[in-house]
C-alpha cells in the first residue's frame, strides 16, 4: 500500500475478474504503486498537497435532515387531522392501514383500504418508500437509533430464521385467513361497495374518528414499546423485521419495482453503504454482486447514497428481482445469530405471549402483543445463554463475563424473571377470562331454556370470572359488566346495578355498557334515568354519519328500549318517536312493530295498532304477548273469530297467564263453546284469585250453565275486589 492510502476497517477486497458494464466493480484507473510513487514526488506548487485518501474529495450528500423533517410531518399532520375533527365535528376517515381488514372481511371500501392500496402500488413502482419517509412508527424507530448513537449505544441487528416469518404470517392471518374460512363455510365471496349509514362503518366522512384507534394508555405504550425498546434490544427497525405486516406486503411488492438502488460507477468496497443502512442490508455486496440491491428489506431511506464517498450508488431504473434468478429471490446469505433449539424456544415464547397478552384486560391489541411476543422471546434466549455460555452481552451491558454473571447481569436476569413470571400471571388471567365468558354464555343460554344444568354452568362462570377479579392486576370495564350480568343472573340486582354505574361511569362511550346500564335502570324502575341515559346515547350515535359495525343493531335496541321506557312513565308522544326510530332503523323489527301497535292502541288509534301489531306476529309467530296483545285490539275493533284464533296460540305459547285464558274463555262462551268458556274461566280464577273480570265472566258462563248457587258466589267475590260490577249482572 501507497503512502497516504487508508485502509478502511471491515472493508472486503473485490476482484476485477468477471466484472461486466453495469456492476459495482474496483477502479481500473486506480494508480499502481510505481504511479503513485511518482505522484508522491510532483511538484506541490503544481499538484496541491498529496492526497491522504484514495476516496474521492466530493461531500456525501445527506437525506437524513430532510428525512426527519417529512417523517415530524407526519405526526403533525396527525395532530392536524385530530384538530379538524375536534372543530368541525366531522372529518376524514381515519388513515390506518389496518382498516383495509374491514374491506377484505365486509367488503366495505374504507380509507385505508384506499390508502393502503394506493401505497402498495406506488411499491410496485418505486419501492418501499413510504416505509422510510411515511411511517409514524419508523420514525420512532429511526429517532432511537440516532438518540442511541448520541449516547455511543449501536444495537446489533438480531437475525433470527422463524421471528423472520411473522410479518407474513400476521398479514396472512389479517387478509387471506378471512378468505379462507368465507371459503370454507360457503359464504360468498365479500362485495367492494361503499358504506352506507345501515351498514356501520365510515367509507370516508365520519363523525366517530377514535372509532379504531386505542385510547392514550394503549397508544403512549405502543410507541414505547414498538417505537423505542424494540430497537434497543433487537436493532434498528426491528419492528418493521419482525412484527409489522403491512412491511411484508410491501417487501413482495418490492421485488416487482424497477425503482431501485442500482450501480453507477465504480466501487472501491469501502462498506460504507453497508455501515450506513439501518436495514442490516450487505448494499455493497448486494450491488457487488447483482447490480442492484435485491434484498425487500430495502426501504429506500436513501442512507446508503449519501454514505458513498464516490457518489456510486444511486436511485435508478433497473430490472427488478422478479424477472432475476429462480422466482426473483436471489439474495446474499445472512450468517443468523441463533441456533435451531434457541429458535424454537422464541417461535415458543413468541405464541405464548401472544396467547397470554392479546385482548388482555380487554386492553392490549394485536400488533401490541406481537411485538412484546418478539421482545421476550429475544429476552428469553439471551436468559438461556446466561446459562449456558461463558460471555453473554445485551449491548453495553456485560451479562456474563469469562463464566461470571455480572452485576448488571444479575439485575438483567432478575428483570428477565420478573417479567417472565408477569408474563405466566397474565396468561393465567386471560385464560380465566376467556373460559369464565365462554360459561358465562353457557348460562344464559342454558337459562333461557330452562336447562336444568345451568347452575353448574352458572357457578363455573362465577369461579372464573371471579378469580379475574380478585387476581387481576385491575378489573376493566368490560369486566365489571360481566361480572354484572353475571350478578343479574343470581339475583343480586344491588351488586349488578352497582357495577354497571361503574363501569359506565369509567367507560361512558362504550355501547354494550351504556345499553346494559339504561336496562338496569329500566328494571330498577327508574324510568327517567334510564330515559334521558338512552336519549343521550341515540343522540350521540345518530351523529355518526358512517358509524362503527353494529351501532345499527346498538340503535335499534336502544330506541326500542327507549320506546319501552317511556310508555311505561306515560309519555306516549317520546315512545311513539322512540318506536317509529327503531322502525326506520329496521322496518320488520317484531320488538318496534309490537311496542309501537301498543302505543297506538292506547291512543285509541286501532287500525294502525292492529296492523303494526300484525307485523310483529308475523315477523314473530310464537310470541304469545303480542298474539294477546294483537288480540285485544281486535276484539276492540270486532274482529272476534281473528281474535280468537290469535288467544288459541297465545294460550299454548304463554298457558299460564289469566288475562289470556280470562279473554279467550269469554271468546269461546260468545260463540256459544261455553264448556271450553268455563274451562278457561275457571284456569283463570285459579292463576289469579283476585282478579275481577275474571270472576265476573266465570259467573256469567255457569249461571247460563244453570249453575246459579256457584255463579252467585263468583259474582259476589267480583263485586267484592271491583266495585264496578255491583250493578252487573
């Protein structure tokens, strides 16, 4: 070597044999060493001082400053969107990616769908340059790597075989699964259409913007954790490696761009690309090798460019992997940091996590859990080496050092256990969870059917859910609502009506709460409460253009109960609003058909109430109440053959209520049937020995009987419990 001429550390010889027009090959002009030696002798006066570098004197151009001022953007213009639907009360559809799930299991045509298509498109063409000059989480990303830097810390990248494969696999679990099991079940395949206010879920415009976005805890955590931890342990951008799915759909679009990193000159394989990408790509191996950087991982940040001392690579048109070598994925052999047992162990902890942690609390979402399932597994491998290998390292920080476990290794290995037996603590909580709700719907439905083994089931769900509650870190909303319906089915309405205030005093916003909480006061009695509860929640949901999947059926029972609620405080203007709301909603709803033919009834309205009243029967043809209800107001109009066909199958659906059998025997004695008359009379004074009418028409049936002694005393008792049949006879 040349005096003057540097080595550069880590740098690999290249050969110029084999090198072809188009590939990052060494410099034929380089001088020998004769030439340089009779440079080294010219005149400095004619030549300038003698070089100290074989590098070229031309400045690298830098795109980080750019870079993270377009990457800041993107958070402000989050906080921008935010703003405008603050003041305006109504804004554009929320950006997430993750949106276009609701497009590939509904079919309904989102924003993000839209946007996510749109991106993979642009990937098709030039890259994944959305991922490097777009993405809020990469920002985080990239903002650690370079606090990191400042601090002298530099993450090795981890490369591990299985953790590569999540990405895919979440994105097939998130996109193609669905296709599958619509599939499978023999459903048809979904329809792209636009959403429409019935279907419940914002195309575009929407007034419900948090309607898919976490609250703060969950956010705040997901960018500490996703955003910064992550990157400390396994490297720069391991997220985007290891967790996120929309990277994996982009990294196979990728290999179709001809938009790409190429070779443009001559390569003096420095590695000064390489040091540059945070990617953990081999970029001058790569364009050694290929012409072009093949690897998908490439996110065109543009680093490498601006690393080059000789300006070699560059953003240019080339062809892309596809068309290159078997199926397009030729790529340089990455050495992987983990043997095959440490693998398993990850893939092992991976699952665990995310078994123990998704829907945790009802708090902790998927991607969450995905990447503290990456974390731990990581944490977990290094844990086993403590064990099992003379020096251990996590960054800076010496676990075990010549087979001694370090200080800061004992108090690593005590976090790891913590958080290891956190982890085992959460998965015992999740699993009592899921089993207490699952016997908690047994119940009911066993219940509901009077299945004589649903107090078995009933007292497994409150040995379940039970232990959530007392053993859980903190008890959710959520939570408290099944621990109060779970109380209701015991008959504690104190213990479920103290729950259910509290629960929707934490969660005001959440429909299931809200709607169980006005039913509670609804049975509690308290019928203003209740009404001005549901008042406020309609209101709120019908300011929702495009509101969330099943508000619709939210609505419905709402304005249902509503119309309930406020014919029974007898405001019968608010239920008839209440009723014809719920039928806007769903025109052959039975529950709005029947309450609305009610309130029509009372109003002395009969066609109108026959004819709703109808609907409901014929929408609902076993239920006895509305055939009874239907019944009446028949009778009121004469239609008494239609009248007592409806009590014949209300008698059979509801055999012990009097009212049925009190109306239904006076049908029969009308017609003439006075044996079936007395039978049913008779039925009815035995449900109910104090009811009046009931007494009256028994009387009336046996003195035409000629049964005068015993109807005398009927028409006594009736006389004695109302006095409006003194003058009767």
């Amino acid at each position: 070597m040349s005096r003057g001429a540097k080595r550069v550390q880590g740098a690999s010889p290249a050969s110029t044999a084999g090198a072809t027009e188009g590939r990052c090959t060494p410099s034929a002009s380089a001088p020998s060493g004769a030439e340089a030696g009779a440079r080294s002798t010219a005149d400095p006066a004619r030549d300038g001082p003698p070089s100290t570098s074989t590098a070229p004197s031309a400045r690298p151009k830098s795109y980080g400053r750019r870079r993270a001022i377009i990457l800041a953007s993107t958070f402000l213009i989050i906080v921008a969107h935010v703003l405008h639907w603050k003041w305006n009360g109504r804004t554009l559809a929320p950006l997430e990616l993750n949106e276009a799930m609701y497009t590939f299991e509904l079919g309904i045509v989102t924003a993000g769908f839209l946007m996510f298509a749109v991106l993979t498109l642009a990937t098709l063409i030039f890259g994944r340059f959305f991922c490097a000059w777009g993405c809020h989480i990469l920002a985080l990303e990239d903002l650690c790597a370079w606090l990191l830097e400042k601090a002298r810390i530099r993450p090795k990248p981890v490369r591990a075989r299985l953790l590569l494969w999540v990405p895919a696999a979440t994105a097939f679990y998130m996109f193609v699964w669905p296709q599958i099991v619509r599939l499978v079940s023999g459903a048809p395949p979904v329809e792209l259409h636009f959403a429409s206010d019935a279907e419940g879920w914002a195309s575009f415009l929407t007034s419900d913007f948090l309607r898919n976005l976490p609250g703060p805890f969950v956010s705040i955590l997901t960018f500490v954790l996703c955003g910064f931890v992550i990157v400390y342990l396994l490297g720069s951008r391991s997220f985007c490696t290891y967790v996120c799915p929309y990277g994996a759909v982009f990294g196979l679009a990728e290999r179709v761009a001809p938009g790409r990193i190429v070779a443009r000159g001559d390569c003096t394989s420095c590695g000064r690309c390489t040091a540059a990408c945070q990617s953990g790509i081999k970029v001058h191996e790569e364009l050694q090798r290929f012409g072009t950087v093949v690897n998908p991982a490439c996110m065109r940040d543009l680093d490498c460019v601006a690393a080059c001392p000789d300006g070699n690579p560059r953003f240019g048109w080339t062809v892309p992997p596809i068309l290159r070598g078997k199926f397009g994925f030729a790529r340089l052999r990455y050495a992987y940091d983990f043997a095959l047992h440490e693998e398993l162990l990850m893939a092992g902890v991976l699952l665990g996590t995310l078994f123990a942690t998704r829907g945790l609390y009802d708090t902790f979402p998927f991607f969450l859990a995905l990447a503290l399932g990456v974390m731990l597994a990581y944490l977990g491998v290094l844990a086993l080496r403590a064990w099992t290998r003379r020096d251990v390292r996590l960054n800076v920080l010496q676990v075990k050092r010549a087979g001694v476990i370090t200080n800061g290794g004992q108090v690593f290995l005590a976090s790891t256990a913590g958080l290891f037996a956190l982890l085992a603590h959460s998965g015992w909580i999740r699993w009592h969870e899921v089993q207490g709700r699952a016997a908690l719907a047994e119940a009911r439905d066993r219940l509901a059917h009077g299945d004589p083994a649903a107090p078995d089931a009933l007292l497994r769900a409150k040995e379940l859910l039970g232990t959530c509650a007392d053993a859980g870190l903190f008890v959710s909303p959520l939570m408290q609502h099944d621990l109060a319906l779970l109380a209701d089915l015991q008959g504690d309405t104190r213990r479920c009506d103290e729950l259910l205030q509290s629960a929707h005093r934490r969660a005001p916003s959440d429909l299931v709460i809200t709607q169980s909480y006005a039913q509670s006061l609804a049975n509690a009695q308290r019928w203003d409460a209740a009404s001005q509860l549901l008042s406020t929640m309609l209101a709120s949901l019908s300011s929702c253009d495009f509101p969330r999947p099943n508000v619709r059926s939210f609505r419905l029972q709402a304005a249902t109960l509503l119309g309930a609620v406020d014919a029974t405080r007898g405001d019968t203007r608010s239920a008839r609003a209440a009723f014809e709301l719920a039928l806007a909603i769903d025109p052959d709803s039975p529950a709005a058909h029947q309450g609305l033919g009610q309130v029509l009834a009372n109003l002395g309205e009969l066609e109108p109430a026959a004819e709703h009243l109808g609907r409901a029967v014929a929408a609902a043809p076993g239920d006895g109440p509305t055939r009874y209800n239907l019944a009446s107001v028949e009778i009121a109009l004469g239609r008494k053959q239609e009248a007592l066909a409806n009590l014949e199958h209300a008698v059979r659906s509801i055999p012990d209520d009097p009212d049925v059998r009190n109306n239904l025997g006076w049908l029969h004695f009308e017609a003439g049937r006075g044996g079936e008359a007395e039978t049913h009379l008779r039925r009815a004074v035995e449900l109910a020995p104090t009811h009046a009418a009931a007494r009256y028409n028994l009387a009336r049936v046996l003195a035409a009987r000629g049964a005068a002694a015993e109807a005398e005393v009927h028409f006594a008792e009736a006389r004695r419990l109302d006095p409006r049949y003194a003058q009767r006879r």
